[in-house]
C-alpha cells in the first residue's frame, strides 16, 4: 500500500495533538487512532488525527480520502 501524502507518522501525529509518542501509541492500542503499516513504518490516518484534534469521534471508513485503503 502506498502512503498518502496527508498521512501521518506517529512523530508527526504527536506534533499535532501536542502529545507524546507514547500516548499515540496507547491511542493507536486503544484504537482511537486508525494507521496502516507501509513495510514496516506505521502512518497515521489524517482522518483520525483531525478528528481527535477536533474532540470528534471518527470511524475508519467513513470518509473516502483513501478508496481501497485499509485501516490496521
């Protein structure tokens, strides 16, 4: 699976909900947080970043920024 460009890594991610990796981690654990592996680096999708940031609920699969994506 090929990146989208707005995705992002879990650095960038913990940059925009001012937090640190290990709180993305637990957000990823909890699935709070949706993010997909490219070989071996996780990104995060832009999707579930802006709605955290937002204070919204956000359900993989519910925007179609990323047609025949998966979410991990």
């Amino acid at each position: 699976m090929m990146a989208f460009q707005g995705d992002y890594t879990p650095k960038q991610a913990a940059e925009q909900l001012n937090v640190g990796l290990t709180t993305i981690y637990a957000l990823l654990n909890s699935g709070e947080l949706t993010s997909y592996k490219v070989g071996t680096r996780r990104r995060i999708r832009w999707e579930s970043v802006e709605a955290m940031r937002k204070g919204e609920p956000w359900e993989p699969g519910s925007c179609n920024a990323h047609k025949g994506g998966e979410a991990a």
